[in-house]
C-alpha cells in the first residue's frame, strides 16, 4: 500500500470512528442516555486510530512527530462533543460542533506528507491502479486537473466522487469526444453518457466544477494541488492490459506553461457562457 492509499486509508478509517458520534447528535432522541454508550465505544477505538496515525507518521529514519502530534489532538477533541451533551446541548449546536470538529481532523491528516516514488503498476491489475488514482485523487486539497483525450463516463464515479467537496475539479478531454458523432452508433452512446454523468455533476459543484474540450489533446496528465503527473494512458483503462505508469514530474516553467495554454484555450462545456453545462 503506497503512503497515498494510506492516508486515504486514515481518512475513511477517521468517517468509521466518529459515525456512532455523528448518528448521536444528528438523530435526536435521547441523547443524555446514549451518550455514555457512545463515548465508551469512542474511548475504546481512538486508541487503534492513534495507532494507525502513528504507524503513518513513521518513515526511514524519521518521524513526523509534530505532524502527529497534530493529528491526534484533533481526533482527540471529539471528546467535547460528549462533553456538552452532559451540559445540555443539543441540536444544531452539536451538528455544527461535529462539522467543526471533522473539518479541523481532515485537514490535519491532508497535511501529513505523502509523498509516493514513481508507482507502476502491473498489466493486467487494474484494481491496484484503481486504488492508487482513487486515493491521490481525495487527496486533494485545492483541486485537480485531469488532462485525458480518451475520458469517460467511468470516470466520474471511480474517481471524481472521492474529491472533496471545496476542491476544484478541471477536465479536460478531446473535443471530438464531446461532439454527437454522426454515425458511430458505440460512440454516440459513449459520448451521450460523459454528457449526462457530467451534467450531474455541474449541478452538484456549480463553483468547483469545469469540462473543457480541445481538438488538440495528446498525453494524459493529472495535477493534484499543483503537483503534475504523467499518466501512462487513459485513467479509464489503467493497468487493464499492460503495466500502468504514474509518474511525479519536476514541473518546469515550460509543462506548466504548455498545460495552462491547454486550459486557457479549451473550449467550455460547463459551464458554457451562460453557465450552463453544454449538451451538444
């Protein structure tokens, strides 16, 4: 497991551990009788999450100590939320602390560096590329571009699903793709679903979401908070039949220049020039 499927491992381990705590303030009922129950099972599994943090925190020779530390007072203050439903809260009050609380958690863990070498993966393991994009792909903070001629509906709900939701997320693929072919009954259909998929997803993130074509696209990139990829093919194909490349690039003035012109030029499909997402 790369140090990125780790802490997407950290993340939906972190959603695990306070769910009983979310259902206690989001559902109502008697608060003052679960809540004991509710804290003792919290008491009881902290400890194991500690452990994985820490696990985490560790690398050849060296210990991200500070970063740890960090991480693990924000899980820890969950225990406020017990606190304050002795104290009588309840309500809005209690869901917002919780929000509060899983915000300050997430950033926490974002933070912890991850940083994977060059990862390649086998032909014919599709499922280990699946995971590796998927966890670099919710491991974005700021947003992420994805340059790929070949897109499809697929990726929308393998990988695009995980982004969070104050992260931008920028497409950008073939222009014919896009255009409704005139006889091609497979691509018709294929182009029909990246457009209704789309669509969703433009009304879900209306601020935070862009679907850009160009009629020049050639190699597949993918940029998370700034930090650029080279794919070794289609994200949709990844590892299906031949050993799979993800490669960090020392971006250079003149990749990052050639990748901005790309997204300058493209043309808008979402939102088009009255804010629309573009269906033909």
């Amino acid at each position: 497991m790369t140090r990125t499927q780790m802490k997407q491992h950290l993340l939906v381990g972190l959603g695990l551990l306070v769910d009983p705590t979310r259902r206690l303030v989001s559902e109502g009922g008697d608060m003052q009788r679960h809540m004991p129950y509710v804290r003792a099972q919290f008491n009881r599994d902290v400890s194991q999450y500690h452990n994985e943090l820490s696990r985490f925190c560790e690398l050849p020779g060296l210990r991200l100590e500070a970063e740890y530390t960090r991480s693990r007072r924000a899980v820890n203050r969950f225990g406020a939320i017990f606190q304050q439903v002795e104290q009588g809260a309840s309500g809005q009050h209690l869901l917002t602390t919780f929000q509060e609380l899983i915000l300050h958690c997430t950033e926490a863990i974002q933070a912890i560096p991850a940083d994977d070498p060059d990862v390649i993966v086998p032909g014919g393991s599709p499922f280990s590329a699946y995971l590796q994009l998927r966890a670099l792909c919710a491991s974005a903070r700021s947003g992420i571009h994805l340059f790929d001629p070949y897109l499809n509906s697929d990726v929308f709900y393998r990988y695009l699903c995980e982004v969070p939701p104050s992260a931008e997320i920028v497409l950008l693929t073939r222009k014919s793709l896009l255009e409704p072919p005139k006889s091609d009954a497979s691509g018709i259909l294929r182009r029909d679903r990246v457009v209704s998929v789309s669509s969703l997803l433009a009304r879900e993130r209306p601020e935070t979401y862009r679907l850009l074509a160009a009629a020049d696209v050639h190699d597949r990139y993918l940029q998370v908070d700034g930090r650029t990829y080279h794919l070794g093919g289609s994200v949709k194909d990844a590892a299906i039949a031949a050993p799979y490349t993800l490669v960090e690039m020392d971006t250079s003035p003149a990749v990052q220049t050639s990748l901005d012109e790309l997204l300058a030029n493209a043309e808008r499909w979402f939102p088009d020039s009255n804010g629309q997402h573009r269906l033909t």
